[in-house]
C-alpha cells in the first residue's frame, strides 16, 4: 500500500537555489584563465561576518565556553544587545524579554505564523515577494494571499489593496526594503497600512531584515509603535552572516509565551557561539558602514550602466541590494533566459518566477552584494552579450 506524503511536501523549490548549484557548476567547469562567473544571483553579503565578530566567537571557543543549548530565546546578553540597538536606531524603547533569538528569520516564520496563526487563515502580502513567505504559510496549511503591485506603487500593497479583500486575511507581511524589488513603502504609506490593520484586526507581519540597508529614505521600526505587531530581523544582510543562522523577531506581549513555547519544542535554541559572535558584531560599527558603502558604488555603478546594456526598465533601488528588472522586451521566458546568460554571458541572475510565479516570466532580480569589481564589470559583458 502507498504510503502517505504530508502537505510539506508539495512546498516548491526555492528556485534561486538551483540557480546557485547550475552556478557552481559552470565555475567549476572554467578553463584555467578563464573569466570566471559574475554571481548576482544570491542575496548573501560577499563580504563574510565582521572581524570582530569572528574574533569574539573564536576566543570564546578558546576560552572553553561549554556550547551547550541557551535558554530557547536566546543568550541575555544578546537579547539586551538587540533591545539597546532599538534605541540606539530608533529611539525606540523595545524590552528585552519581547526579543527572541531565532535560526536566522527563516527561523522565525514558522514560529511567528504558527502563533499568530490557525491552518485555513489567510495572509496577505505584495507580489513578487520573497517566496518562503508563502511556501512556509503554504506548508502550514495557511493561505497566502497575493496582492499583484506594480512599479507605480514601488511593488508595494496600498490600503486600498487591502480594503478590497474579502474576506479580510489574519494577517498581512510586509517589507520594506523588500526583496526582491528592493523598493520602500513611502512613510505615510506604511502608516496608513499599519493604521489599517489595526482597524481590520489584521495581525501585522514586519520583515525588516534590509533594514540599515538603504541608500535614501531611512525606515523606522514597526517595534515600539504598531500594537500587535510582530518584527522579524536578521543578522545576514546588515551584518553580514548569512551562514552564521542568526535571526531575531521582536513580539508584542500576546505572542511572547507561546513563540516560547514553540521555539522550546522546534528549535530548542540558535546555536550557540554564532549568538556569541551576533553580539559582537554590534561593535563592528565601521565595517558593517563600508560594506554598504560598497553596496552604494555598486548600486550607483549598475544604475548608470544596466540601461545602455539593455535593462533598461528597473526598479527604483530604495534598499536591500537588489535591482528588479523587466526583461519583457527580451524574453517571456525568464527562466531560459538566466540559463543562457549564465551559459554564454557567465552572469548568474534569479529568474522572476522565483518571486512571482506569472508576471515573473518577464522579470529577473540582480544582486549586487557581491565584489565590487565584478558588479562594475556585469554591464560591460551583458551588452557584449546582447549585441550592444
Ligand atoms: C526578505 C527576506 N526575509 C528573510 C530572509 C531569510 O534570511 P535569513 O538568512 O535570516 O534566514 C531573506 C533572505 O534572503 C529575505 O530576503
């Protein structure tokens, strides 16, 4: 007899994934000398975890610290750590019992949704988005519900999106900075969200994990201001440690005990010395600014070349480190379309469907956290490939 597969089994693949295997591929199998692959594909910092954020986990191992599990919310220490960086960002006065430490903000979705959340609710967010958002609701039984924005709203919901849903969804994510169009909601438009999902009852969902990664337009924390809702934030963009597994959500005081209890019995805790070193990386202040330095010539570099290449139609580059292109005029087929630009071009780039599973066969999203020389030097070849 068959035996039975679970609904989790149906989640799609995170599609950039493959992207980063066929990528690796193709690097691999390079003459000696030759050219080697552009990677804008991946939203992973090139740059590694700050030095003294190495160091402090390197001299605690050193020292001996037993790695034992922490308390499921994390190291004190760092949880006050996080509280303080509220206040020394914001202004905003966020306790450090309302933070818990997660598996990086991957680690923070299933534990945010399963408490806000029950299987069958709906949850509303921007499309493209950032496709966990939906695949992980989706394993949980919960319902994403898209809303397809447009370059005329930044790729940003608007309340009156919002207002049109029937029936009214028990929650809505938001990002901005978002991935992958890496554009802003203007101030007043993220207050006016926030300010109706607290009429609707709508349990808000912050993702500021591209906070600190802006190059106008400064955003301000949902934290302290919006009642209920629930932010989630991370150490690999800003701070530069992707595979160190460090996220962190900031709770309103509802959903403080049962994420406790949930992280208890999903992830017992965040490992350990990489806590360790997340805390340290506070203190790597001057680092972590010339990385995004970095990221801004890289951005600006893109901006001014990408166009007499023939990407011509780009999203506004508010934040994060992602530039959104319409490749309508070059293909319908965006999938295809990265293969061969990675086959002929050596340039890895995600195909839209990743994000946006219709539209996106016209879209592609460029990365550009990768080092500098090879950003500054992506334009030249894609308009040598393109015939420019
Ligand atoms: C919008 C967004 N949220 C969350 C994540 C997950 O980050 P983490 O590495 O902290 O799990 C990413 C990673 O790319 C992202 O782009």
């Amino acid at each position: 007899m068959a035996l039975k597969i679970g609904r989790g089994a149906e989640a799609p693949p995170f599609l950039v994934m493959d992207v980063i295997t066929a990528a690796n591929a193709k690097a691999a199998a390079l003459p000696p000398g030759a050219p080697g692959v552009i990677r804008m594909e991946v939203g992973q910092p090139g740059t590694g975890a700050p030095r003294g954020a190495a160091e402090a986990a390197i001299r605690a191992l050193q020292a001996g610290t037993p790695m034992g599990y922490t308390e499921a919310f994390g190291l004190r220490s760092l949880r006050e750590r996080i509280a303080r960086h509220y206040a020394e960002r914001y202004g905003a006065a966020v306790a450090a019992e309302r933070v818990a430490v997660t598996v990086g903000a991957s680690g923070a979705f299933p534990l945010a949704f399963l408490a806000a959340f029950d299987p069958g609710d709906s949850v509303a967010m921007a499309a493209p988005f950032y496709p966990p958002y939906a695949n992980i609701l989706t394993a949980l039984g919960m319902r994403p519900v898209l809303l397809p924005c447009g370059p005329e709203t930044r790729w940003q919901p608007t309340v009156a999106m919002l207002e049109a849903l029937d029936p009214v969804p028990a929650g809505l994510i938001l990002a901005s900075p978002c991935n992958p169009a890496g554009t802003m909601l203007p101030p007043a438009e993220f207050a006016a969200i926030a300010e109706w999902c607290g009429r609707a009852g709508v349990r808000l969902v912050s993702d500021e994990i591209y906070h600190g990664l802006t190059y106008g337009e400064v955003p301000e924390t949902t934290a302290a201001t919006i009642p209920g809702a629930v932010v989630v934030n991370s150490f690999s963009k800003y701070f530069s440690m992707t595979g160190w597994r460090i996220g962190w959500l900031v709770l309103p005081e509802d959903l403080v005990r049962p994420v406790e209890c949930l992280a208890q019995n999903l992830f017992i805790s965040a490992p350990h010395v990489a806590q360790v070193a997340a805390e340290a990386a506070f203190d790597c202040r001057d680092e972590l600014e010339a990385n995004i330095a970095g990221y801004r010539r890289s951005r600006a570099a893109l901006l001014a070349a990408l166009p007499g290449a023939g990407f011509d139609r780009l999203s506004p580059a508010d934040g994060a480190f992602y530039l959104w292109a319409d490749v309508g005029h070059l293909t319908n087929d965006s999938v295809a379309f990265c293969q061969r630009m990675l086959a002929e071009a050596g340039i890895a780039a995600t195909p839209g469907v990743d994000f946006d599973r219709e539209r996106g066969r016209r879209f592609l999203r460029f990365s550009y956290c990768g080092p500098e020389a090879d950003m500054a030097a992506a334009p030249a070849r894609l308009a040598a490939w393109l015939g420019r």
